[in-house]
C-alpha cells in the first residue's frame, strides 16, 4: 500500500499549478466566522515573530488522479484549501489552485469561487452562503471595516479577535508580509502543509468509510503514514506495519484500556473531549476511529506531551514525531516499550488489579501522570517491588463505618470495590499454591470496563429506607414478590388460626398486615364519587405505606435477637450495577436473593420480569449467598446482625492485611 508524508510549501503549490477534485461525498465549504478570524490572527502573529520560520497548515490527505499528474483528489484538508483560496482573493492575489467540485453538477459554486460575494442567507445553496461569508469577513478586515455586521457582537472572544486582526492590518508592511508568505516569496518564512498522498484504492477503502470524508485525519493516522511514508527512516517498514496493527488491536480490548484509563478521547474539531459515564453506554463498540485515539496515549506519553495541551491540540504528538523524523526508529521502539510493560501488568493477576483500582479511585484529568509513573517503577524495580509500590498507592479503609452513607458515597463504593478486587487476588494465590489444581492463569478478574459503562450504586442488603413505591405498578410487584416469600400474610388469618395451621407470625401481626391488605386491594377498585382522583390516590399511598412498614418490621422480627442493629453500615452495603438495582424495589431479602441468582444467570424467576443477565460483583453474590456466616443455621428469608458482622469482619480483615 503505497504513501508518502512530504512538505508542500505554498511556493511549489502554486508554481505546480495544481487543480484539488472534491469528491461527491464530501460536506461543502462550512467554516465560521470565529475559524477564519482564528487563522489570519494566526497568520499575522507567525509574521511578526522573528525566531518562527515555519507555518504549519496541517495535513493535507490526497490522492493523484492517473488522469493528469497534477490533478488530485482531496480527502482531507478541504477546508482549510478553501480558506487560503478565499484569503489570496481578497488580499488581490492571484489564484494559488483551482477547484473541481464533484457536487457541482451545474457548475455553480466554480464559477462563484472565481468572484465570491455574500448575498445575505443564500437558501438556494448553502455552500455560496458559506462560501460568500468567508470572502466578506476577509474583506472587512483588510478594509478596516470594524462595523461588519457578520461579526457576533455577543461573543467577546469574536470580537476582540476581529479588532485586534483589524488594527494589525493598518500596518502596510505587515498586509505586505501576509502577501509574501501566501506566494512563497518571505525570505526566510514558510506557509505549508503536511502533503499525505495515498493510492486511490487506499483512498477510497479508509477516508470514505470515515464519516464521508467529514472527519480529520487523526495523531495516530498521521504518524502511522510518517512511520511507513516511502522516505521515512523506518528499516523495516513491513515489520513495523504489523507491529502497529498489534499495538491497535491490544488497544482495542476495553478491558486493557479502562485498566490504565477511566474514560475515552473523542475529537470534536480541533480540540479533544472527554467521553466518560453513562455516555459510554452508547457508543457504539464498532466505533473503531474513537479506539485509534488510544494510539495517541502511547504517542503523548513518548513525546513528554501534557494532556491539557493534547486537549487543545490534537495534533501536538504527531508535530514532535515529525520534527524529530531523523529519530523516528527510537521513537517506535519507545512506543512498542510502553506498550510492552502495560500488557505485562495487564496479563499480572496483582498488578492488573491493582492498577485497575487505582485508576478508578484516582481518575484524574488524564492518569498521565499516573501512568508514566507506573511505567517508570515497572523499569527500575523487580516486580515484588513494583507491587509494593502499586499497593502503597492504594488507599485502604480500616474503620469502614466511619464513613458515611450520604457524604461519604465515593469512599464507601471504592471500599468495596477494594474488597471484591482483593477477594479475587486472595483465591487466585490460594489456588495458584494447590498443588493439585496447578493453576496459571486467574479463572475471574474483576471486569474494569463495566465500572464506566455502567452506573454502580451502593445497595443496602437489608431495606434500609421507608417506602419510595409511589405507583400502583411498583406497589404490585412487590406485594407479589412478598407474597412469594411469606405466603401465610396474606391469606385469612381466620382460616388459618382456627385450623392451628403453623404461622411464623403471631395471630395479632398476621390480622393487622392482612387487614391493611384487603384495604389497598379495595382503594384499586375504589369506585367513591366523592371522592377526587388525587384523594383516592392518596389514601392508596397511605395504605401501602402502613402495609409495606408493617410486612418489614414483621419480618425483621422473625431474627429474635439476630434481628440487625444499624442498617447503614459497611456491614449492609454491596456494589450492584443501577439496573439490577433498580430492579429491586425496595425489596425484601429473600426476593432481593432471587433477583441476584436470576441476574447471575442461574435460573430466571417469572415474577421478576424486569430482571435481565448483568454482572454481580463476586463479594455481592457471596453476601446474597450467605458464605460469609459459617454458623451451622443460617437464615435465607433475612440479612441478621450475625450476616452484618461476618461480612464486616471480612472486609476488614482484607484491608487490614493489605499491606
């Protein structure tokens, strides 16, 4: 597949008297106001400053069309071609190319770019509107016409922009400079662009399956085109290929990435955002041009490059490679080093872990810092060492009750984070040192992906809160849910006392909770004239609440003197994704247990409809599943004080020995 990367100054642009074909697919012309303001003040300041002898114009992808050798069509840059074009004629330059729009079936926006004027908001053709605009807004500020209305007065940073190109240009020899530098004729200044051509195969199989050409080239396209370019200093240039396509690829597993980063880069222009939480959820997973960014991790952290600045330039590592191009065979070899040491940690059973946990509990800005500190300690120490310092890093939580439900929600979810994550590190050693299993690979590790895909909640193991079901449907489910755990409440407790039938509860409790029963079951059918919507709803609501607060202490009774003491304590909290705690609704413990075996996939319950396959965390299921009480007689309908403390007592025997 053939590519170079070359300069292209504007000298050799125009003297080559070169005609750019803009395909079909490609967007029309689209720059605003603020974008071109941003590239004549960038213009006018290169020109000023004696120690700058270089302007870059960012890359330029084309193809060479076998028709004509100086014809070429255009994938990427076709903005930024436009924008110098509409420049030179206002500055009363001679064209420096010509155009071919594909699009253009009656040859309109051809002819208009040989005299573009704004007509105002052209509905006919967008593209002349954009097309005029920019021509009109290069002309006020040549002309010193401070008072153009094409100027948002509402935006300061437009504004000033405008004013301070407009006092620059009052300057003769600075318009003269301008000039100079778009003809390639400064003395020792330089306009030009990164000049990228592919065969047209390669064309047409990458930068039109990119969102139509829509998109920029991004950091890691260009410095794959520097590494493999035709005049690169690469030796082996085929070897090298393959080793970027495995790099892209390891980059590619999530559960890699989100052990080293809490979110995803996403380009948006000419600045990059950060994609994180529940945005995560829908990006879609064959989105593979979001994944390359993740080659520019490898590139910044190579090229010294601070994140911020990666923010404001996406580019920033690619223009470091390329100044130093004469050096690019160590560079790679940089690159395949960091790559190399974050796969070791990754396939460390202790070190993935750990350094999963402290991204999550760490996230930073970035976690550059983080990580070159990490790649740094893997260099300089053994890796009984370098896991001594990862566990240092870590903050543990001795005394987890101090923490509190509602300030302290961030600490209390890294807890028992910390102990599902220890959980699986303590009974991989121990099985790792059977000698009958003779195991070498973990059998679970904790998927980190899902702690960014996903929102996690803390979920008190026994109901903590007074009744939140406000609607009818909610109230249902969870009277049928009960209904299935402690059938004997709601049938007649004067069919079943006078047969001396065995009831778990007193004669007294059962009455009074059938009572409040029978009594929501007739405000359903609640046919009173008299009495509004809203009352009727109401007085349902006050009902629930006597029958849903009566079923709890009732049942919280059936412990004796287990029954649990404080319900918010690290004693009662588990990790649960949102929708599986959702699900819930405010339910019991034995229907709670039910939904926690159904979400794991173990059997699905019919009652709990709304219940779909997730993960639970391992430490969630080893509390649902009693195997923290080793007492002879455990309970499954309850969460008691003796649950409480054996699984407080776990957590803190973990953390404790931690270090």
């Amino acid at each position: 597949m053939a590519s170079s990367l070359t300069e292209k100054t504007m000298k050799s642009l125009i003297e080559e008297n070169l005609c750019f074909e803009i395909p079909y697919e490609q967007r029309g012309y689209r720059w605003r106001v603020l974008n071109l303001l941003e590239l004549f003040g960038d213009l006018i300041e290169f020109s000023k400053d004696p120690a700058a002898t270089v302007y870059c114009l960012q890359p330029l992808a084309v193809s060479n069309r076998c028709s004509s050798p100086k014809k070429f069509r255009v994938w990427d840059g076709q903005q930024r071609l436009t924008t110098i074009f509409l420049l030179m004629k206002s500055l009363g330059l001679p064209y420096p190319y010509s155009f071919i729009f594909e699009r253009d079936i009656d040859g309109k926006r051809k002819d208009f770019m040989k005299s573009p004027t704004f007509r105002g908001n052209d509905e006919e053709n967008i593209d002349l509107f954009y097309i005029g605009r920019a021509k009109q807004v290069f002309d006020d500020c040549i002309n010193n016409n401070t008072q153009s209305n094409l100027i948002n007065r509402e935006n300061k940073t437009e504004v000033g922009l405008f004013e301070r190109v407009c006092d620059a240009l009052k300057d003769i020899e600075t318009k003269k400079n301008i000039k100079k530098l778009l003809l390639g004729e400064h003395p020792y200044k330089n306009m030009m662009f990164l000049w990228y051509v592919v065969d047209e195969q390669y064309a047409t199989e990458i930068f039109m399956d990119i969102n139509s050409g829509k998109i920029s080239l991004t950091n890691t396209e260009l410095i794959k085109a520097l590494l493999l370019s035709e005049n690169s200093v690469i030796k082996k240039p085929e070897l090298t290929a393959m080793q970027f396509s495995e790099i892209e690829q390891g980059l590619m597993n999530d559960n890699f990435w989100f052990m080293i980063q809490p979110q995803e880069f996403k380009r948006i222009g000419n600045s990059i955002e950060l994609v994180k939480g529940k945005e995560l959820q829908y990006r879609e997973t064959s989105d593979l041009r979001n994944k390359l960014l993740r080659f520019d991790l490898l590139c910044n952290l190579v090229a010294g490059i601070d994140f911020k600045l990666y923010q404001q330039d996406p580019l920033v590592s690619f223009r470091f490679f390329y100044d130093n191009r004469d050096k690019l065979d160590e560079l790679w070899r940089e690159i395949r080093d960091c790559y190399r040491i974050l796969q070791s940690i990754y396939n460390d059973m202790e070190a993935y872990h750990y350094v999963g946990f402290l991204t999550y509990q760490n996230p930073g800005v970035s976690g550059y810092t983080r990580i070159r500190s990490l790649l740094d300690s893997y260099r300089n120490n053994k890796r009984s060492e370098f896991i001594a310092y990862l566990k240092k890093q870590i903050k543990v939580y001795e005394d987890p009750d101090k923490l509190d439900f509602k300030k302290n929600k961030g600490q209390i979810r890294c807890c028992l984070l910390l102990h599902n994550i220890l959980t699986l590190i303590n009974c991989y050693k121990q099985n790792k040192n059977n000698s009958k299993l003779r195991l070498n690979r973990p059998f679970e590790t904790f998927p980190f992906e899902l702690l960014y895909r996903q929102e996690w909640n803390i979920e008190h193991i026994a109901p903590a809160t007074d009744n939140p079901l406000k609607n009818v449907a909610d109230q249902s489910q969870w009277i049928a849910s009960t209904k299935s755990d402690f059938p004997e409440l709601f049938e007649n407790p004067n069919e079943t006392y006078k047969d001396n039938q065995y009831s778990r509860f007193s004669e007294d409790v059962h009455k009074n909770i059938y009572g409040l029963y029978q009594d929501y079951l007739n405000l359903l059918q609640e046919d009173d004239d008299s009495l509004s919507k809203n009352e009727v709803r109401k007085k349902r609501e006050e009902v629930f609440d006597k029958l849903y607060n009566a079923i709890v202490e009732s049942t919280d009774a059936l412990a004796g003197n287990d029954a649990i003491n404080e319900k918010y304590c690290i004693g009662n909290y588990v990790l649960l994704d949102e929708v599986t705690n959702k699900s819930f609704h405010n339910a019991l413990f034995p229907t709670k247990r039910r939904i926690i075996i159904s979400a794991s996939g173990q059997q699905l319950d019919t009652l709990d409809h709304e219940v779909r396959l997730a993960y639970i965390p391992p430490c969630t299921k080893a509390a649902f599943m009693k195997f923290y009480n080793t007492q002879p007689s455990v309970s499954l309908i309850q969460w008691t004080e003796t649950d409480v403390k054996e699984y407080r007592k776990n957590i803190v025997d973990l953390q404790s020995k931690f270090r």
